[in-house]
C-alpha cells in the first residue's frame, strides 16, 4: 500500500474562496472514484485555516501515478496555481502491513 502525506500552507485567507472549495471538493470526490483509491481525504487544521493537510492511501504507486494524470488533478494543479501558497510538503510512504494501536 502507498500512503501520501501532504501539508500545504496558504496565505492567510488564499482558500476561503468559493472557487478554491469547489475545487477541493471535486477532487475528492472524483479522486475517490478512481480505480486503486482506497482512501482520499482533506482537511482543514482546527487551529490554523490556511493549512489543508491531505492524506491518501492507494493500492499501488501505479494507481497513484495514474491519478495525476486525471482532469481533475490538472484542474486542482491550476486551482493552486492562482493563490498563494506559502509552503508545500509531500511524503509517500509505502507499507506492507498494518500494525494493532497498542492499548491505552
């Protein structure tokens, strides 16, 4: 399994518009039709609004290769192209097993 970890920083304010939501929501909505998607999320940190935090789990590096060829990546990639990121950080993991969480 492929995991990827992504954290971007926007200006303050750089993603409250109603185009940019429209955009993140369309791609995780046809992100998560995509053959070899397992899990496809977005999120907004609670305590800081300009950074979204994406996390996805993909059944191989080739379904994940695939996804960035979709339409909608490349309307995504236009979408952030217009506002202004502060920072961008991607990590890909890949894994062959899942662990129990240890008791608390």
């Amino acid at each position: 399994m492929i995991i990827v970890a992504v954290d971007i920083y926007f200006a303050e304010g750089a993603i409250d518009g109603e185009g940019v939501h429209d955009a993140l929501r369309t791609m995780v909505e046809e992100t998560r039709k995509e053959p070899g998607c397992i899990k496809y999320n977005f999120s907004i940190d609670i305590l800081d609004s300009s950074a979204l935090r994406i996390y996805e789990e993909w059944e191989s590096m080739q379904a994940l290769e695939l996804h960035f060829q979709t339409p909608h990546m490349a309307n995504f990639q236009k979408v952030l192209g217009e506002v202004q990121i502060k920072s961008k950080q991607a990590k890909v993991y890949e894994t062959d097993k899942e662990l129990a969480l240890p008791s608390l």
